[in-house]
C-alpha cells in the first residue's frame, strides 16, 4: 500500500512538472505574440520608443527559453519519460527555440523603425502591413492549436507559411521596382525588405511549431511531408 501511495505522489508531481511547462510555454508564447504586435505597430507608425520598448523586451523571451529548456532536460534526466510524456517534451524543447527566433525577427521589424529615413517614405511601409497582420493572426493561431494540442487545425495552418511565403515574393517585386525608379531610395528600401524578411521568417517559425503539435498528437514527423500526406497520418 506505501508503494502505491508513493507511486501515485511520484506520478502526480510528475504531471505537476508538465502542466508547469506547458503553462510556461504558453506564456512565452503570448510574450512573443505581444512583440510581434508591437514591433509592426513601431514599424507602422516609426514609434522609436515602441521599437526600443520590443528591442529591450528582447532579453525576457531569451530568458524564457533558456529556463524552460534547463527544465525540459531535469525532467528528462530525472523522469525518464517515455512514449507521448517525452513527446511533449521534445515538442516543447524545439517550440521555444523556434518562439526565441520569432522574438529575434521581432528585434530585426523594431530596428527597422529606428530608421529616421523612413519617415519621407511612408508608403513603403504600406506594403508589409498586410503580410504584418497576416503573420499576427497566423501566430495567434498556431499558439491556440498548441496550447488545445490540436492537429487538426495545425495541419490547416501549416498551409499559412506557403500564403505569406507568395506575399513576401510581391513585395520583394515591389520594392525592386521602386529602387530601380528611384536609386537613392535603396537605403531605406533595404530596412523595409530585411524587416519583410523578418516577417516572413515568423510565418517558417509558425510552420514549424504546427509540425512539433502534429509529432506529439500523432507520434509522427511529418518534416518535408505534403499537405495531403499530413491529412493521411
């Protein structure tokens, strides 16, 4: 009777420590989110101090990470889980480099505002808020479908990546032309595209993190897998 008392202790600190990930996770996750937000309003608006507000911000996300690593590898150490256990964690571990790396593209859109010379080229920055807004809501939805650990609707959002993908390349269009119609505005037009670029690059994070749902509901990887495969699985 004592060993079945200490087994279920054991067992309940243990599901104790993975719902306290997953919550941190989570809370990373609307960390990031909330940067994305601000970094594109600061880019919008050329708000230096929102910018220099997300930049700052910028070492609370690498923090987050690095702790909940350091813990993901205790409770592995420790635990030894096995079966969906450690696909949770390993889910979890690789979710938060990629959320890290969405915090740095925020970094990269908010030293873009900073840029003094864009304010005679409002218009340039016209042409990233829609793919902006698109990435907000295509990251507000990847960390709904993490936090219900639905594979359903990440399969669905997995697709995002390919629309922002073909967004990005019209904006790529766009400004190429518009330095080739006015070469002294190259400069400027350079911050706009690395800032677009940073954009797109939330839209891989995002894919990435739909995938790492999919590999913990599933048990499978479906890395450099098709749309019509991910259905299949």
């Amino acid at each position: 009777m004592e060993n079945m008392n200490l087994n279920k202790h054991i067992s309940g600190q243990f599901n104790a420590e993975l719902d306290d990930i997953r919550n941190r996770v989570l809370a990373m996750g609307g960390l990031v989110e909330r940067q994305l937000e601000q970094a594109l309003d600061a880019l919008g608006n050329l708000d230096a101090e929102l910018a220099q507000k997300v930049i700052d911000g910028d070492h609370s996300v690498n923090g987050m990470e690095v702790s909940i690593d350091e813990e993901c590898t205790r409770i592995i150490a420790k635990r030894q889980p096995a079966a969906s256990d450690l696909r949770l964690i390993i889910a979890i571990s690789k979710t938060i480099a990629d959320l890290e790396r969405i915090g740095d593209a925020c970094v990269k859109i908010a030293n873009a505002a900073l840029d003094k010379r864009l304010k005679n080229q409002q218009p340039l920055l016209v042409s990233i808020e829609h793919m902006g807004r698109h990435a907000t809501r295509t990251l507000h939805s990847t960390l709904d479908a993490l936090a219900r650990m639905d594979a359903d609707v990440a399969i669905e959002l997995h697709k995002e990546d390919a629309k922002l993908d073909s967004e990005y390349e019209g904006i790529i269009r766009q400004l190429m032309t518009y330095m080739m119609e006015d070469p002294r505005s190259i400069p400027e037009v350079l911050d706009v595209l690395w800032a677009a670029r940073a954009v797109e690059r939330v839209g891989d994070r995002c894919q990435n993190i739909c995938e790492y749902i999919i590999y913990y509901v599933k048990g499978k990887d479906v890395r450099h897998t098709t749309y019509e495969e991910m259905k299949q699985i």
